[in-house]
C-alpha cells in the first residue's frame, strides 16, 4: 500500500504545480480543455524551479523546496480566479481519462509492491535509476560551488569542458528527472532510491492527457477514439518497457513533443491566429522547449520534426509563404526564450552530440514491425513473435489503416496530411538507425528505440486511425472488425505485459540492504576515500551515489562522469566473486559469505584481487545476495601485493560447470588446485601458497575448451566461479597450519 500512496502523492503533488500555470496559459479557444496541459506544465514548472534554485548557487532542494511551493500556489489562486465557477464542469469532462490514469498507475506500481514491503529502486536490466539518484542527490544536497569529496574530484569526473560533478548534471546528463525526484524527494522526506520507481510509473500515468489531446486535436479522432489512443499507450509493452528500466528522461521528452507537435499543427492550420492566442500558445511552447531542454536536450534538433513539415506543406498546398514566416516566428520565440533560461544545457549540445559518437550507448534493441508498433511483442525483451503471426497481424493493421484513408476520401480529407506528418520523419529516422546498427554492429538500435518513443504519442494516433470506422455513419460491416483489432491490440499487450510484471516481481536488480547500508560509511571519518570495485554497474553505481561526500575512484569506466584511474583509495569497496579477505575487514551484509565488504589498503598484508582475462560479466542477484561469474574457458585473475614482502596465504574455491571436466588453478608453475568438477556446486580448499610482491597471474585452465550449451544464452562458457577467496595463512606454530586440501560438494 505504501507505493500506491506515494505514487499517488507524486501525482498530487505534480498536478498542484501545474494547474496554476495551465489555467492562466491555455489559449481562449481551448480554455475548457485546460486539465490536458496540467501534468505538462507541472513537470516543466518544478523542474524550472530547481534550475535556477541550482544556477543561483542555493544548497540543494533541502533549503527551498517548501519555499518554492508558493509559486504554484499563487499560480493556482490567480488561475482559479480567470477560471472562477467553471473548473468543475471542466474536470468532469475529463473523468473517464483520470479514472484511467489511476487504473494505469495502480497496474504499473502493482509489481514494485510485490517485490519489496518497504520503499527501494528496481530495474529490468538498466542501471539509469541509479544514475538518476546520484543526479538527484547533487541537486538536493549540495550547491554549484561544493567541491568535496566526489564532487570536484576532477581525476575522476572530468568530461570535455565539464571538470567537477555539479556541472555534470548542469551541462551534459539529464537535468530534469534528477531535479524532480530531488524536489519530490525534499517535499515527502523521502531518499531518491524509495521514489524512483513509484515517480516513473507516475510520469506513464500523467502522460494519458497529452495523448488523448494529441489524438483528439491534432490527429482528429473522435473523443471515443481518442480515448482507445490513450489506453493503448498507457498499457502498452513498449511504455511499460521505458518504465521498468527507469527511462525518465524518454517519458518527459515524449510528453514535451507531444504538446509542441499539437501547437506546430494548430499553428499550420489556421490562417491567422489572434495575438492573444498567439500569446497562450507561445507560453505553452515555451513549456514544452523547457522541458525538452531540461531532459533530453539533445533531442530539441528533432523535436518539431513531424510540426515542421506539417507545417510546410500546408504552406505548399495553399501557396502561402506567408503562412510558413507566421509558424516559424510562433515557434521560434519560445524556443529563444527556453535557450536563454537553459542557456547552460544549450552549450553542452555540441558535446553531448561528440558522446554519442564516443560512446556506444544502451543495448540491443528488436526491430518492430507494424504489429510491434501496436505494441504487440513477444517477450518483456521486445522480442517479435514467429514470422507467420507478424505477417498476419501487420497485414490485418496496415489493411485496416489503407481502407481507413481511401474509404470516403472527400469527407477524410483534412486529416491524411496530418497523419502522414506524424509518422513519415520517425519512421525514416527509425529505419536508418536500425539499419546503421546492423551494418556497424553497434547499440544504434537503442538510438530507434527512444527516437521512436518520443514521437510514439502522435505515431500511435496514426497507427490506429481506423478506429474512426466506429463513427457514426461508417459501413456497419467494419465495426466488428474495429473491435476484433481492440481486442487483439489489448490481448497481445497483455501477453508481453504478463512477462514484465512476472520480472519486476522477483527483480534480480534491486537497491538491497548492503547497498542502502553504504550511506552510513560517508560518516566514518577513518574511510577518507574509496575505491569502488563491487563488480558490476548496478552496485558501482549505488554506491556512488551513496558516497558523494567521499572521494571515489573506478577500476572501469562507469557511464558518464565516472572514469578509470589509478585506485588511489584508503580503501577498497569489494563485492566481487574472487577477492581477498583480511582480518577486520567491514562486512556489508551477507553473513558468511559477504555481499559487499570494506578493506582497509594500508593495512599490513593488505592483497588486492582482480579479475583478468577470459571471463563474462558478473552475475548478482540483489535479492537472495549470490553471485556468480563464468569463464568463456580458460581465465585468468591478477593478485597484487603492493609490499616488498612475500605474502602465505590460503585459498576456497567454489564452482560448477555446464559439463564435468577437469579444473586446475595454477600460480605461474605452481599447481594450486587440480580437481574433476561437476554440474553441481563443489567446494575445495586450496592449501598455503605464497604470493610474490608485485603482481601475481592465477589461472584457471582445463584441457577441454568452453562449449555453448543449449537454450537461448549462447555464449561460449567452461566454469562457473561463484567464490575464490584468499585468506592470510595461520601462523606456523598454528594448529590448523600444514592442512591438507577439503573437497565438499554443495547441491544446487
């Protein structure tokens, strides 16, 4: 119950912000439509709010975010007043839409309640929640001038002109969720990890609006059709996929482009706008540009694209240039003035622009097919069902849609322009990135993915113009036609959704107690710098955010604003699979077997281990706290031992294989450990070996190569290595001391 009410506070909180500004902004020939803008203005007001709490160097939302409620609230006061007795009549016009915003946000919460008793973060598989808490920590607790600990650690963060962390966000990364979590987070009390998730879902709830208005006004459905639009959108796969991975910045940029595509094509159409509505539409222009800029920024070279050429050939078709001078002024203004209050973001174009060719960002993402744009998909992968069902169902919607645009053409005229406007620039930008992505075999599929995402409010209005069939005065003979592709829309939704739930249900990415527990090290004043090597992007990533007021240094370059340097750390934060255990370590969490433990670097006998060559990525599972690591055959791990000294230690191993076959662990020419290993997990102790000053090669080898077995994970794998331990040697007068090698085999 606790995430149903703080998602629903969320949205609360969001609408208060912005029904003040939408009141007061919507032009007079919409003025009763009014609550579609609200969610929109909301999110671009606070946002904006801590900007400039940011830029004017004030410490963090901790010192204004009450204070800044009085803004909306005047806002709202004078909104109310313009609006006086008719604001009821208003909202009720709107019900069934907010009834299927609380529906929606009920379905996308349900998982993350299952999950966990208690308020924390999740993911599917990406690690930007964890990205975003560190941004959100930044703008709630420190100001542009902090420079300590991990702040102004420029070694570490330093990204072209970007020398210190604050900027970070500023400049490059996505401004505008952070800053949201941060001013919901000062506002409730609560930590960026319990909000996370819950505001996410609450940015796919507020989003149903814009949709339903995009569809209604600007692609011309009627109020029943416009409604469906809105539906599919909330409920389908591909949203819910931006969700469970934490896409906030994709969910804002969508709702941003919605509302300046809506005013490009109100622009177009008509012939000469009064000054006053010029005016309303202008401010809310101004809304969406500052909120383009605010999350993805990148995307504002882009984002009139489908309004532009609306706008263009509607200037060609009615030969007037004049019309074409007019739009451009209307959108141009705005889009000035957004430039100017977000003047810092707009500087860092040009090098955000230089990251995408630098680095390969995201993953792989399927090619979608007409079927799949109706979110029809066969996994929580977005994988696509058998080729038979594809050319099925895409023949059955493409049919749909060319009897739809052909079918009583003089009456259906007004709308076909719009409609080719809204999807030909994305499809064509969608095509090309898939395209490059097969032929240079990089992550540009993951580029389609969020261009197509951000445009899908207006592309989905026009993927299901067939439901003005159902009008009055259509062929009855395609009604039930209409409503068979409803439900076929709505089961096949529900299929791929069934997948994701189950997976958020049980997520193997959560925030946990040993990461949440990594707080309470930035007050040990004995802990003066860290380095992070906990093994994967989720855990270094946490516990960046954990210990901004630490300096922290990366063995591996850890998104953006976190490079590999020298581990000059006090300390090392280990949580990998092989590591070195010494006495008075600090464990965190995991009882025998610790998931994450803190190792002092200048203690006597201190021994650093890493991985080396010939291995895949680490595999944890934040829920039960095990993990794992396979090799791809033979492999290899670095021991380090920073003193001139020779180090006794002993060793455990623990590992299985997909088939038996021998393991042998070797130091050089020293044999460690030869033992036949099993598919089931096995244990031994390694006897005392010596580890030379300087650096050390462990290898684990066998005679047999790394197979592929069957199923659908196809990399090349020999042994799977879920603990290697190295323990300083008793002493020799110890009774344990000379202890011959222990095999113990562990069932699964």
């Amino acid at each position: 119950m606790l995430f149903f009410t703080v998602a629903s506070a969320i949205i609360l909180h969001t609408l208060f912000w912005g029904a003040g500004l939408a009141l007061i902004a919507t032009p007079r020939p919409w003025r009763r439509y009014w609550p579609v803008f609200v969610p929109v203005c909301g999110l671009m007001l606070q946002s904006t709010a801590v900007w400039i709490g940011a830029n004017c160097g004030l410490p963090g939302t901790n010192s204004y975010a009450w204070a800044s409620e009085a803004l909306p609230a005047v806002l709202l006061v004078l909104g109310v007043w313009r609006r006086r007795g008719r604001i009821g009549a208003d909202l009720a016009r709107f019900g069934w839409l907010g009834l299927a915003m609380c529906v929606l946000l009920a379905i996308a919460v349900w998982p993350f309640a299952a999950a966990s008793n208690r308020l924390t973060s999740s993911s599917m598989g990406s690690c930007d929640a964890a990205d975003y808490a560190a941004g959100a920590r930044v703008l709630r607790e420190f100001s542009k001038d902090d420079r300590i600990g991990f702040m102004g650690l420029r070694e570490v963060v330093e990204l072209h002109s970007v020398d210190n962390f604050f900027d970070h966000w500023i400049r490059l990364n996505h401004f505008a969720p952070s800053a949201l979590i941060a001013h919901h987070a000062g506002i409730f009390g609560l930590r960026g990890f319990e909000i996370i998730n819950v505001f996410t879902a609450g940015l796919l709830a507020l989003s149903l609006p814009l949709v339903f208005w995009l569809a209604r006004s600007g692609a011309r459905h009627g109020p029943g059709g416009a409604f469906l639009v809105s539906v599919f959108y909330g409920f389908s796969p591909l949203l819910l996929y931006a969700v469970y991975h934490v896409a906030i910045g994709q969910l804002l940029a969508a709702q941003a482009i919605a509302l300046l595509t809506w005013i490009g094509f109100v622009a177009a159409r008509a012939h000469r706008l009064p000054p006053r509505t010029c005016c309303g539409l202008g401010l809310l222009a101004f809304v969406g540009f500052c909120l383009v800029l605010g999350s993805y920024h990148f995307i504002v070279v882009v984002c009139l694209a489908p309004a532009a050429g609306y706008a263009a050939l509607q200037a060609f078709a009615r030969r007037d240039v004049g019309l074409l001078a007019r739009w451009s002024a209307l959108m141009t203004a705005p889009l000035l003035a957004a430039a100017g209050l977000y003047l810092g973001r707009v500087l860092g174009l040009v090098e955000r622009m230089r990251l995408f060719r630098e680095i390969d960002f995201g993953w792989k993402i399927p090619l979608l097919t007409p079927e799949g744009w109706l979110g029809i998909v066969a996994s929580r992968t977005l994988g696509p069902h058998d080729l038979w069902f594809r050319l099925l169902l895409g023949t059955m919607f493409v049919a749909l849609c060319i009897w739809t645009i052909w079918s009583n053409p003089g009456r259906q005229r007004p709308w076909r322009l719009a409609s080719f406007c809204l999807v030909a620039p994305t499809l064509v930008g969608y095509a090309y990135l898939h395209w490059r992505a097969a032929v240079h075999g990089t992550n540009a599929s993951y580029d389609a993915y969020k261009l197509f995402a951000v445009f899908y409010p207006g592309m989905l209005a026009t993927f299901t113009m067939w439901l003005r069939l159902l009008r009055p005065g259509s062929v009855g003979f395609w009604r039930p036609v209409v409503y068979g592709a409803v439900v076929t829309i709505l089961v096949g939704n529900l299929f791929a959704n069934a997948s994701m739930w189950q997976r958020m249900r049980t997520p193997s990415l959560i925030v946990n107690d040993p990461l949440i527990r990594l707080r309470g090290l930035e007050g040990e004043s004995q802990v003066e710098s860290i380095n992070v090597l906990t093994g994967d992007v989720w855990s270094r990533l946490w516990a960046n955010s954990m210990l901004l007021r630490k300096p922290q240094f990366f063995r591996y370059d850890t998104y953006e604003g976190r490079k590999a340097t020298p581990l000059r750390g006090s300390f090392d934060l280990v949580g990998s699979v092989c590591r070195f255990e010494a006495p008075g370590l600090q464990s965190l969490g995991g009882g025998e077997w610790p998931f994450l433990l803190l190792q002092n670097t200048r203690a006597p006998g201190f021994l650093r281990v890493t991985i080396g060559d010939g291995w895949h990525d680490l595999e944890s599972d934040y829920r039960t706290l095990a993990k794992a690591r396979w090799t791809t055959g033979n492999a290899t791990l670095v021991i380090d031992n920073p003193s001139r000294e020779a180090r006794r230690v002993v060793g455990r191993v623990r590992a299985s294989t997909v088939d038996a076959r021998p393991l042998e662990i070797a130091l050089g020419d020293t044999i460690l450990l030869r033992v036949a290993t099993a598919r089931g997990s096995q244990v031994w102790d390694i006897p005392e070996f010596v580890i030379q000053p300087g650096r050390n090669v462990v290898e684990f080898r066998s005679d047999r190569p790394g197979i592929i077995p069957p199923g659908k994970d196809r990399r090349k794998r020999g042994f799977r290595i879920e603990k290697f331990v190295i323990k300083p040697a008793p002493s020799r007068n110890h009774p344990s001391a000379g202890v011959t090698a222990k095999t113990a085999t562990v069932q699964k």
